[in-house]
C-alpha cells in the first residue's frame, strides 16, 4: 500500500512537471491559443449550420468557417490597424513640426473660460500647457509616440505576427472540425463529479459568448459610431478617436465619455458651439445609449455580474495581461462566481441552516 502511494505521488509530480513545462513552451503563443478558443467557441453555431447545409462534410465546413472569421475579423482588424498608424503617424509629424500647437490651444480654451472657471485653473496651479500637461500625467504626444513606436515594433516583428494568427486559426480550425471530441477528453480528464463538470463547462462556453457580445461587440459599435460622429464633424483623426473610445468602452465606470466629453467642452468654450452641442447629444443619446440598448439584447441575464467585479477583473486582466486581459480577466471573475456559487449550492451546512431560517 505504501508503494502503490509512493507511485501515485510520482506520476502526480510528473504530471504536474510535465503540464508545466507544456505551459512554459506554449507561452510565447498564449494570445493566439486565448482567441483560438474564443473564436471556435464564438463561430461552433455558424460552422454546425454550415456541417448541416454540406450534408455531413466537417473539413469543408471548417475551411468555410476559417474564411469567414479571415474576411470578418482577421483582414477588418488589420486594414484598421494600418489605417490607425497612418492617422496617428500624420498627426505625430503634424505635432512634431508644430502645424498642430496643443500650447497655444490651451491658451485658447483659458482665454475663453470663464472668470471663476480660470480661477480654479490657476489655483490647481496649471498656469501653462506644460505644468498642465506634467499634472495629468499623460498627453496626446505620449500616446501617439506609443503608438507610433508599437507599429515600428509590429513592422520588425511581422513573421511573429503571421506566425500568432496562423496558430490561432490553426487552431481554431482543428477546435471547430473536432471540438465535440475535444471537450469529451477534456470531461474524461477533469477530476470532478460529473454534475459539477458539466456545469462549468457549460457555463465556461456561455460566458466567453456572453463576454464577446457584451464587451468587444459593444465598444466595436460604439468606436465606430464615435469614429464617424468626430469625421462627420470634421474632429482630427477621426480613427484615432473612435478606437479609443472603443477601448475606454471596455472598462465600466469610465467608458466612452472620458474621450468625447474633453473635446466636447474643448469645441464649446472655442466658438465652434454647434458642433459642441451636436457631440454632447450624440455622446450622450447615441453612443452612451448604445451599450445600454445592445448589451441586455447580445447578453441576457445569465451571466450578470456586480459592476464592481467586471471593473476590478477588467482592470487588473489589463495590467497583468494586456489587451488580451480585458476578456480573459472578465472570464475569469465569471468562473470565480460561478464555482464558488457552485460551492455554496453543494454545502450541505448551508441548506440546512435556510431550511432552519
């Protein structure tokens, strides 16, 4: 008996080394295996339809598939990409060579303010674009150096690249054609009862679907409608603009009104008080309503979560994992909930102590 034990804590310790030295090599392609995952899970109900059209043919079906997801989001994304750099690399030089003086511009707007609004500017001690500018913290320059400095990076780096989107729609393609036997090796191997499996399975899937909508579908649409309401009123860099709102989107409690709110007033206090007004209604009633109006539709209520939790999971999936933490840290947060919601249901203190109450 004691060998028998000695022999399962060696091939535990193996597994585990094993697993870990799998991860460990895995790594440099995390991001593209994350999204692998999402986009089969996102895309299975489109390639049944397709298996069910062809009669029973998974290859072509899954070829079919990998098609659209290169022709909806792959070839989307990198035509905004370019569009993106182009823009932000016109205004970096614009700047640089002072055709664009955010100096003067700032003077502009305390000329404009009123007597007691330019009384709190110079209390807070922001006397001068430059003291401003350092109290903030960070400024349209910075951002734009970054962004400038990410699309040499990703010119050097376009084999990596390539290489991180043919192992995500590599391996999407095998998850989509092979996904209903995967998850059945993936059941047999989980260490759980099988309700309990089942169940996080099926909910891990309906979270990463209810994630995509509520989070990326949402700030896309709300990028793109913030995009053309700044073209639309002749605001520079119109690309720039909407993406960030998209990404401000992501995060709850702050969303798309830190970008459109700043220039809004920057337009009314400067004269051009039509197009103000016109921005301040429209990021109010269109853009603000949107998530408001799509999420409860893409979403439902089946994976409702506080709004404090998504903030934290969202935030802290940013800065520990980047842009691919502001899916993965909501997934995670949704899972915590419902394991330990899982937890509480199988506690039999719990029942008792309600059936007592």
């Amino acid at each position: 008996m004691p060998m028998r034990r000695f022999e399962d804590g060696g091939f535990l310790a193996l597994l585990l080394l094993i697993t870990l030295a799998f991860a460990w090599l895995v790594m440099p392609f995390f991001g593209s295996i994350i999204w692998g995952v999402i986009i089969a899970i996102l895309f299975r109900p489109v390639y049944l339809r397709l298996d069910r059209a062809l009669g029973g043919r998974p290859n072509l079906a899954a070829i079919l598939c990998i098609l659209l997801i290169v022709a909806l989001v792959v070839l989307p994304a990198l035509l905004l990409g370019v569009s993106l750099v182009q823009e932000a690399t016109d205004l970096y030089s614009r700047l640089q060579s002072g055709q664009i003086d955010l100096a003067s511009m700032f003077d502009n707007v305390r000329k404009s303010l009123p007597e007691w609004a330019d009384d709190m500017i110079v209390r807070a001690g922001w006397t001068d674009f430059e003291t401003a500018r350092n109290t903030v913290g960070s400024s349209l320059n910075t951002i734009l150096e970054r962004i400038v400095g990410s699309a040499l990076g990703l010119g050097q780096g376009a084999l990596s690249l390539l290489a991180a989107l043919g192992v995500m729609l590599y391996l999407a393609f095998f998850l989509l054609r092979d996904g209903e036997q995967i998850a059945e090796k993936v059941k047999l191997a989980l260490p759980l009862r099988p309700s309990i499996r089942d169940r996080l399975i099926r909910h891990f899937a309906i979270v990463v679907r209810a994630t995509m909508k509520g989070t990326i579908v949402v700030s896309i649409v709300q990028g793109l409608i913030g995009g053309l309401i700044f073209w639309m009123l002749g605001i520079e860099a119109p690309i720039l603009w909407g993406l960030l709102m998209a990404l401000f989107s992501l995060v709850p409690a702050v969303g798309t009104g830190i970008v459109w709110v700043p220039v809004a007033a920057y337009l009314l206090v400067t004269g051009s008080t039509a197009e103000g007004l016109i921005l301040t209604f429209c990021g109010f009633f269109v853009i603000g309503l949107t998530d408001n109006i799509l999420r409860p539709i893409l979403v439902g209520h089946d994976t409702k979560m506080p709004e404090f939790v998504v903030l934290i999971a969202t935030v802290a999936g940013l800065q520990l994992m980047g842009l691919n933490g502001v899916i993965i840290g909501p997934i995670i947060a949704a899972l915590f909930i419902a394991v330990w919601e899982i937890v509480g249901r199988a506690n039999p203190v719990v029942h008792d102590e309600r059936r007592i109450g």
